[in-house]
C-alpha cells in the first residue's frame, strides 16, 4: 500500500498497484450540493435534479439514469415471493 499526502482537511488516500490496475481506498468525510440539487426536505441530493451519469467501461458509453422505479426494499417483494 501506498499512502498519498492529501490537502489539510481531506481523508488520506491509500492505493494499491495490482498488475494494469490501481485499487484505491479512500474515506468520504464530506459532500458538497448545491441547495438547487437537493430534495424537498433539503437533506439529500434528488436523483432527477442531479441527473447523474454511469460509464460502462466494457462498451466505453455512458449511460444516464432514469426514472423513479419503486421504493426501496417494496419494488422487489414480488420477486421474492415468486421464489
């Protein structure tokens, strides 16, 4: 393991070199989003107003994220009583 010096407040960052690839280890201390990102109670980011992207490196394309499925831990219920 390596261990690279970060800017004064920010979490140490540990990597490790495996063969082509760089595992790295880092720690999430703090999130910065705009108030205009945020959901209406104001306490995390809302998914449509941030419109995050997700990069498939096997096709090399990104791809953007879609709409509201279901809610968490509901959505799947039918599939697991299909069983």
């Amino acid at each position: 393991m390596t261990k690279q010096k970060r800017s004064l407040g920010a979490a140490p960052l540990l990597y490790k070199r495996i063969g082509s690839h760089t595992v790295i280890f880092a720690e999430i201390r703090d999130v910065k989003a705009d108030e205009d990102c945020l959901d209406t109670s104001g306490g995390f980011p809302d998914i449509e107003k941030v419109l995050p992207i997700i990069f498939d490196y096997g096709s090399r394309s990104y791809y953007g994220v879609g709409k509201k499925l279901g809610k968490g831990w509901s959505i799947g219920k039918p599939l697991i009583n299909k069983g």
